[in-house]
C-alpha cells in the first residue's frame, strides 16, 4: 500500500512530468522491441497523425468532463460529420471551402443540440450522449447508406494527408519559442511589479532551452520525414487557443467554476446553463475537424469511421489528469493523454499484439489513471 500511495502521490503533484517520464518509457520499450523500427522519422510522423484526431476530440472533450459532465456521442458524431463531408465531395461536388463550412456549421448545431438536453432539458448527459451515439451512428449508416464513400478532391485530401514545407516548419517553430519566451518574461515582469514571488533567471533560462531543444527536435524529427503533418499543425494550434481560452479568459475560468461548484458559481450570476451548452458546441466542432481530418487522410468517408473514438478520447482526458469529479484539468494533460494512447497503438500495432491485448492494455491503464484520480480526491479529504 505504501509503493502505491508513493505513485498516487508523485501523479498528483507531478501529472506532466510523471506522463511524460511515461511516454519516454513506452517509447523506449517499444523501439527495444521493435529493434529501432517504432522512433524512426516515418513512424513518428504517423504516430503524430494518429494522435492528432485522438486529440481532437480530447481537446474538446477535457472542458466537458471539468464542467462535470461527459459526452459518448463524440465518435458517432465523428463519423457522422466525416460521412456527409464525404458525399457532400462525391455527389454534390462542392467547393472544398464550402465543404468545410457546411461541416464545422452542422457539428456546431449539434453539439449545442446535445447541450440544449444537458443545460436546459436537463437530461443526464450520460444518457444525452447514449442517445446521440446510437442516433448519430444510425444517420450516418442511412447517409452513406452502408458504404465507403470515397473523395476526389485532392485539396480535401490534403487536409489530412498534407504536409508544411520544410522551411515553414522551422520558421513555424522559431516562432513559437519566440513567442514562448516574451510570454515567459512578461509573465515574470507582471509577477515582480505586483511583488509576487519569481523563479530565479537562470530557472527560467534553463527552462526555455529544454523548449527550445524540444521544439528544434520536434521540427526537425519530421521534416527529416516530408515535414510536418497539416492535422498536427492543427492539433498544436488547437492546443495554444484553447489553453490561452483556459488561462486568460471569463469564459475559461468560467468553465473551472462550473465543474468546481455548480450552486455557487450560479448564485455568484454566471449563467451556468449557457456555459454548460457552449461547451458542447466546442465539442461538436471538434468532432467536425476530426471528421473532416479522418475522412481526408482516408480518402473516403467509411461507415465505421469514429467507432470507440468517444472511450479514446475519454480515456485520453483521465490519463492526461483530467478529474472525473470536475473543476481540474488541462488541453495540455488530455493532448499527452493522447500521445499516450496513440503510442500504444501504434506500438503494439508494429509488434502485431493480438487486438485483444491492445483492448486489454488500454482498459487497464484507463483503470490505473481513474484509481489514481480517485485516491487523490480521498486524500485531500
């Protein structure tokens, strides 16, 4: 008992730096066994597109479970979305930008659809997204009328299939870093005029060059392949707004307070059911993005696409440190969450693990991380 209260504890007080001591444990494991095959430039590149629409959904799906809620409908509403992008390409033939417009404005609609249920009909969400992953996956069967749907638009195929040009890649990383350091300092200028407490320079210093060297490797890994994929540029953009929205908005701060304490947060005068249905308006356009980006990268819209992507993404966010109780967690925590689950795919994929081994696997680890949770809470009590 003592072992697992040590890793209870190191999780809670250290939940980035414990996942990505993780990741780098999964990664060594499965680049022993496959005898270098998992860490080369290619695969990690398709370790990154994988992740990407996994993350997607996380990223939507992590600002649902703070708010305490959860939605299953987000993988049948994937397939959904992906399916009428597909025979909107292939019977209609329209315009790629009107494509995606039409897509990311139905997956907007019923995401509020479901919240509507949620915030004002007040119908467990539990049972709004059973409903919805059965309705959902029902009207994508009768859309593609059972079968694969495939694209001509090389421009949609792009979307996920595509990469940046190399020279954008690195100048898309100097950027970051740059604006990661002004960000760093401001924060740290802000703190000392208010005459809070400041990490030594040399701290911040050191900090910034394990960025700077894990962004130059980042770039570097995956333009050493064709450069970086356009869903993971995607997925990295997504990641900077919705922890900016998290960090430094109303609304962000909102969100935690919903899923901290509902009564309160509602007698202080937030209207509680509005935030609660815009978040599900967030989540169903990142179910479209990942429709679209699944669809792309298949080149043809499947009736099976999105099948488990809601226990993915769910899974993701738990891992990422996510609390199933609300009121904590983070893109960031969801996003390596992903990277977690994507890299035991792909790793036991590459090791040819039965499928039921990956069931297994990834079922005992959404265990681990909900226990982990649940100790947690016990001992702050």
């Amino acid at each position: 008992m003592t072992i697992f209260h040590s890793i209870q504890q190191v999780f809670s007080r250290y939940k980035i730096l414990a996942l990505l001591i993780a990741i780098a444990l999964i990664w060594a494991f499965f680049t022993w066994q496959s005898d270098g095959a998992f860490l080369t430039a290619r695969n990690f590149a398709n370790l990154l597109r994988q992740m990407a629409i996994t993350g997607m959904l996380a990223s939507g799906m992590v600002f649902v479970i703070i708010a305490g809620e959860i939605d299953l409908s987000v993988g049948s509403l994937l397939g959904l979305l992906g399916g009428v992008a597909a025979v909107l390409d292939a019977t209609y033939q329209l315009p790629v930008a009107l494509n995606f417009a039409i897509v990311l404005g139905l997956g907007l609609v019923l995401g509020l659809f479901n919240g509507y249920w949620v915030a004002y009909l007040r119908v467990p969400s539990f049972i709004v997204g059973l409903a919805g992953m059965l309705i959902f996956r029902g009207i994508l069967l009768a859309v593609t009328k059972g079968t694969t749907t495939p694209i001509e638009s090389e421009s949609f195929v792009s979307f996920g299939q595509g990469h940046l040009p190399m020279m954008l890649g690195y100048f898309i990383g100097a950027a970051v870093f740059l604006f990661l350091v002004v960000m760093t300092f401001r924060s740290r200028a802000n703190r000392q005029r208010y005459q809070l407490a400041v990490p030594p320079l040399w701290q911040e210093g050191a900090k910034l060059l394990i960025i700077a060297l894990i962004i130059a490797g980042f770039v570097e890994a995956l333009n050493s392949n064709e450069g970086i994929p356009v869903p993971v540029l995607l997925m990295l953009a997504i990641l900077g707004g919705f922890s900016f929205m998290a960090r430094n908005t109303v609304f962000g701060r909102r969100i935690y307070a919903v899923g901290s304490n509902l009564e309160a947060t509602r007698l202080s005068g937030v209207n509680t059911r509005l935030v609660k249905m815009a978040l599900f308006g967030v989540m169903g356009l990142m179910c479209a993005l990942a429709g679209l980006t699944t669809t792309a990268r298949m080149a043809a819209g499947s009736p099976s696409a999105g099948n488990m992507g809601e226990l993915d993404a769910i899974a993701s966010c738990f891992i990422g440190g996510t609390s199933m109780r609300g009121g904590s967690g983070t893109v960031l925590g969801a996003l390596i969450g992903a990277l977690i689950m994507a890299s035991l795919d792909n790793g036991m994929s590459m090791l040819s693990v039965e499928s039921y081994w990956q069931m297994i696997v990834k079922g005992s680890i959404l265990l681990l991380a909900v226990w982990i949770d649940v100790m947690s809470g016990s001992s702050e009590r």
